[in-house]
C-alpha cells in the first residue's frame, strides 16, 4: 500500500497534503511535501493495521451458532506493460456452518 502510494505521488496522480487535510481536517497542516506523505503514510498504516480480521459470532435461541469472517487479503493485478504487479487489498467475507463455529467455539 505504501509502496504504491509512493509512485502514485511520483505521477502526480496523488497529493498526499490534500488526501490528509481531507481525511483529517482539524490535523495542523504544512507546508513540506516530505512530511505531509510522512503523515499520509502513517494514517495508511494506522488503517492497515486496523484491518485485522473480525470474527463475528451469531448464536440462536436453540444454540446454533453462525459465524462471519471480515478480513482483507492481497490482490495482485497483473498486466504485460508493468514490470512489476500492482498489488491491492481488497475485503473477503467468508460464511461458516453451524458445525463449524460449534467446533471454534468448544
């Protein structure tokens, strides 16, 4: 993610004191390109790491147990004219059987 954020403001396609200002609009602001990605990237990170997975857990009134997993995982785009692959994380939610959550539960 802060790998391509980086090139990203290297074309030009993103500025990373607007995306800030935007995204925290009461944060002081400044004036240096260099510490305005600094900050930019450390919300990024905070975001990411606010990305661990969630487990949710729905028990009925007869014990049956659902459960749902958020999480997100990386996907890689893959194209003839890049030397590299883009890589980007995308959200995956997955469904799990009664049996299963009764399993992750004992």
């Amino acid at each position: 993610m802060i790998t391509n954020l980086m090139d990203d403001v290297k074309l030009g396609s993103v500025n990373p004191e607007k995306e800030f200002c935007r995204l925290n609009p009461d944060a002081e602001t400044t004036s240096n390109p260099n510490v305005a990605l600094a900050q930019y990237c450390t919300h990024l990170l905070h975001e990411l790491y606010l990305r661990h997975p969630v487990l949710v857990i729905s028990v009925d009134n007869h014990g049956d147990g659902l459960a749902q997993l958020y999480s997100y995982k990386d996907h890689t785009i893959s194209d003839s004219d890049l030397s590299n692959p883009l890589i980007r994380k995308t959200g995956v939610y997955s469904a799990h059987t009664t049996d299963d959550t009764s399993e992750y539960l004992c």
